[in-house]
C-alpha cells in the first residue's frame, strides 16, 4: 500500500526549512514552489516551529488558550 505525506515548508532562498519527519526508509519527493507566500516568511517559520515543537502543544488545547480578544491592549490588523 502506498502511503502519501504532505509536509509544509519554507524555502527562504538558501534552504528548505520544515518539521523534522520520521521515515526510515528511501522513498521519493516531490518538491513544489509557491510564487506567493499566503502570510509573512516569519509567520510560515513560527507556523512550522509551533507544528513541530512539542513544547508548544498545550496551545492545542482549548482548557489553556486563556486570553481572548477582550484582553488586547491594542488590535493590529
């Protein structure tokens, strides 16, 4: 059975960074370059860290996102 893994990268014009994967075998990929980036190169990183990093995994969990709109200082958009 072939199995297939989507991973989301940042290419920042000298490397490829992305989360560190487990495959323990050779297998073939498939590298695909967008034109434009959906959020900031900075944003796409700390997206890829938060994915990665099991140190930001208590974000996943609704009992400890605490803060909400209501306590911005100051909203940017």
């Amino acid at each position: 059975m072939n199995r297939l893994l989507s991973v989301e990268a940042v290419f920042d014009g000298e490397k490829i960074k992305m989360p560190v994967i487990s495959i323990h075998r050779p297998c073939k990929v498939i590298i695909t370059f967008l034109e434009v980036p959906s959020q900031s190169e900075d944003e796409e990183i700390f997206d890829i860290l938060l994915r990665s990093d099991p140190a930001f995994d208590f974000l996943k969990s609704e009992q400890e996102d605490i803060y909400t709109d209501d306590d911005l200082i100051e909203r940017f958009e």
